[in-house]
C-alpha cells in the first residue's frame, strides 16, 4: 500500500512540475516574442549608438503613448510635456545634488562613529579594530571596501 501511495505521490508530484513548467516557459516566450527586434539589413550596418538612440526613443514614445491612454490625453500633449520636462531637467544646474564625500572622509566618519560605540559600551575595541580591517579588505562596500558597485578594483574575487 505504501508503494502505491509513493507513486501516486510521484505522479502528483511529476503533473504539478509539468504545469509549473508550462506556466513560466509560456509568458517567457512570449516575452521574448515581443521583445525581439526585426532584423534588418539597414540596422546592421548602421552605427551602434544610433541603433541605441532609435531603441530609447522607441521606448520613449511607447511609455508616452502608455501615459496618454492611461490619462485619457493626446499623446502629443503628452510627449511635449516630457520633452519640456526632460530639457528643464537638463538645465538643472548641478549644485542641486550633495557632493559625495570622498573615500578618506567616510573612512574617518566610519572611525568617529565605531570609536564613539566603543566609548558607549557597545562594541569592544577588538570588534571595531574587525570591522575597520574588514572595510579596508573590501568585505563591506563603503570607504575602502571595493564591495558591491565595484571600486577601483571591481567587485571581490575577480
């Protein structure tokens, strides 16, 4: 009774693979259907960047004509005002954003602040001495560390 139940069990289990399978293989190739570019012989030839400029406005205009439909507007309203929008973001001058602190001064906040938990009671000296060697060896993406983004040196272990 118990080897028929282990098969029954097996073919349960083989049928509710099969339709999993054929649930997430379905919509991928259909994505990849939709996704896939024409290929033609002009785009061959043509410059790289300019493939890539025609791709971005593409999206652009689909994501313009999207956002009409969606507010019940004239895609051309709608794709002025994100040209107006986007040249306006462009003229932005780049004193709006923080300055990024360099490696040096984040390496020295970091020591303020392990320094500071020390005297606090909330972490030994040997733990902050580990955590200091371990962001200079790159284990934690941050001051010295080459970790998540990739640094100078990329990301460990290449």
């Amino acid at each position: 009774m118990s080897r028929t139940m282990s098969k029954k069990q097996l073919l349960v289990g083989l049928a509710a693979a099969g339709v999993l399978g054929v649930g997430i293989a379905a919509p991928t190739v259909a994505f990849a259907e939709e996704s896939a570019t024409p290929t033609a012989g002009v785009s061959s030839e043509a410059d790289p960047g300019t493939d890539r400029q025609q791709q971005r406005a593409d999206r652009q205009n689909e994501f313009a004509e999207a956002l009409a439909k969606e507010l019940g507007v004239d895609t051309d309203k709608v794709t002025a005002a994100l040209e107006k929008v986007r040249e306006q973001h462009k003229d932005r001058p780049k004193g709006d954003r923080p300055e990024r602190p360099s490696p040096q001064d984040r390496q020295e906040k970091l020591a303020e602040r392990l320094a500071q938990a020390v005297k606090d009671g909330k972490l030994t000296q040997e733990q902050a001495d580990a955590i200091t060697k371990a962001v200079e060896a790159g284990v934690f993406p941050g001051p010295a560390g080459r970790g998540h983004h990739g640094g100078p040196e990329g990301t460990p272990g290449r």
